[in-house]
C-alpha cells in the first residue's frame, strides 16, 4: 500500500486539495444560508419548529437517493455534487443555529434595544455573538458529515477522494483495489480531523473571551 501511494502522491495530493474545497466551499456556503434561515424564523414558535423538521427530514434522506435525483436535471459533474452537499451542510448549522439564537437572554436583548440599538444591531453584536459558540458546534458536525458525504458525491463524477473508493470498490479482488479504497477512505479521515482542529482554534480565537469564561 505505501508503495501504491507513493507512486501516486501527486494525484492523491490534488484530489484531496479538490476534496478539501469541495467541501469547505459547500460547508460556508450552507452555514451562510443557515444561518440567514435562522434569522428569520427564530423568533416565531411555528417557524422554528417548522425549521427543526424539516432538518430533521432532511438529515433522513440518503446521499445517494439525492444525487441520483439531481442527475436528471442536473447530470453528471459538479453541480449535483456542490448541491447536494450543500443542502446537507445546511442542516445541523440550521437546528443549531435555530437553538443558538432562541437561547439567548431575553433581557440582554431588551438591555440592548434599551440603549437604543436597532434591531439589526443587536442582531449583530448582541445575539449572533452569543449564539455563536452553538453555531460553531454544528458547523463542526456538518463538516464531519459532509466530509463522508462528498466521497458520495465520486458517484456522479463529482470531484475529490471519493474516486478512489468507487475504483478499488468497482475493481474488488482485482490488483490495487483494496489499495485504492483504503487510500481514499483513511485519506478523508486525516483530513476531517485536520479540519476539526483548525475549526477549534477558530473557535478560540473568534468566541469573545467573556463568553468561554
């Protein structure tokens, strides 16, 4: 196996780098949808629970039944992979960031609105902060999950790791082929836990310090 990555490290390197923005692109993408989604129905009991369920829903469709879905309008190549990965990403960063906001202090709110902050204002440098850690958590759950999910994404010809799992699977028994999908499988792992530790210390460096105390 090290002599098969060795002798392949210059594409193993280029399609992690593709796997890699695949998915950072999607997850920033998703997270600012999310996000924009949370705003607007955080303070409505119906909206909110209407939001909760439909992530719920949505985490319960599987990857592939998705793709297959955008294949028809969509075809083979990127486009079905970004959006579908995007919609996944959205999920947990929209129930988190839904409970995030819901969750902060009334009277903080009313304190800042008091002092004559707007509404948006306080939006920004009131709640968003505050929710801010419990929106974090859940784009860390989404990347974990999507970083899985855009492996997925090799089976319409979407760019990343991905392709090297679904050659060694297609080509079981044959040379290489476990080779292949173990390079492509351990591969997203190291670079999920690379990505979780980089969105740790932004955590650190960008919750306000009166918040991780």
């Amino acid at each position: 196996m090290w002599e098969y990555v060795v002798d392949r490290r210059g594409l193993i390197a280029f399609q992690a780098f593709q796997h890699v923005s695949l998915v950072v692109q999607c997850v920033v993408l998703g997270s600012l949808i999310a996000v924009a989604l949370a705003v607007l129905v955080y303070r409505n009991p119906a909206a909110t629970a209407a939001a909760n369920g439909f992530s719920a829903v949505g985490l319960t469709v599987p990857a592939f039944a998705l793709l297959g879905i955008l294949l028809a309008p969509f075809g083979f190549g990127i486009t079905p992979a970004v959006i579908a990965i995007t919609f996944y990403a959205a999920l947990p960063v929209l129930r988190n960031a839904v409970v995030g906001l819901a969750g902060v202090d009334r009277s903080l709110v009313e304190s800042a609105r008091g002092i004559g902050m707007s509404r948006m204002r306080t939006l920004l440098r009131v709640e968003l902060p505050l929710a801010w850690p419990v929106i974090l958590a859940g784009i860390r759950v989404s990347t974990q999950m999507v970083m899985g999910i855009a492996a997925i994404a090799a089976y319409v010809l979407g760019p990343g790791l991905g392709g090297f799992i679904f050659s060694g699977l297609s080509r079981l028994g044959g040379a290489n082929a476990l080779n292949s999908a173990l390079t492509g499988t351990i591969a997203i792992v190291l670079l999920a836990l690379v990505l979780d530790l980089l969105l740790v210390v932004a955590g650190r460096l960008t919750t306000p310090r009166g918040i991780r105390v």
